[in-house]
C-alpha cells in the first residue's frame, strides 16, 4: 500500500513540475525599411541568433511582406503570439518583441 502511495505521490510531483516548467521566453528585434511609397519592410533579429543578420519578413511564396504603417507590423506579430515589451529611439525606433 505504501509503494503504491508514494508511486503516485512521485508520479503527481512529476507531473506538476513538467507542467509548470516554463517554456524559456524569446525576444526579438523589428528592423524596419521604408519604401519609397511610404509603406515598410521588416526584418527580425532574434536574440538567440545574434550572428546571423536580421532576416526579412517573407509571405508563403517567398516574398518580402509591405505593411502600411509600422503598427500593422506591430498587428502582424501579435497574432502570431508576440507581445511588444520595449520601445527605443536609437537611429529610428525599435521594437522589442517577446514571446
């Protein structure tokens, strides 16, 4: 009785420990472009990447995606799960993504 006590209490601490385990947050930087119709490019640097230069913002068939003003980018990551965490002037504005 008491090895099958303790089996389930080990199996319950377990459980609990995998399922509020964390999944580790990632960040990521919007790097905007402006076209010359006023509309923007984005490319993303993420930070577990920093060797590699930010890559554009490309649809399914390949093509870099035009937003029409930098809050519809903003849009564009937030249903995708990214939530904004820092804004910075620094050469332009930058935003700082986390998800």
């Amino acid at each position: 009785m008491k090895k099958k006590l303790l089996t389930i209490v080990a199996i319950l601490l377990l459980f609990t420990q995998l399922t509020l385990a964390e999944a580790p947050i990632r960040y990521c930087e919007l790097v905007f472009t402006t076209t010359w119709s006023q509309q923007y490019f984005v490319s993303v640097a993420y930070s577990d990447q920093p060797a590699i230069p930010p890559l554009p913002v490309r649809d399914s068939s390949g093509r870099k995606i035009k937003f029409l003003s930098k809050m519809a980018a903003l849009n564009y990551f937030e249903k995708d799960g990214w939530q904004l965490f820092n804004v910075f002037k620094e050469d332009g504005t930058h935003f700082i993504l986390k998800k």
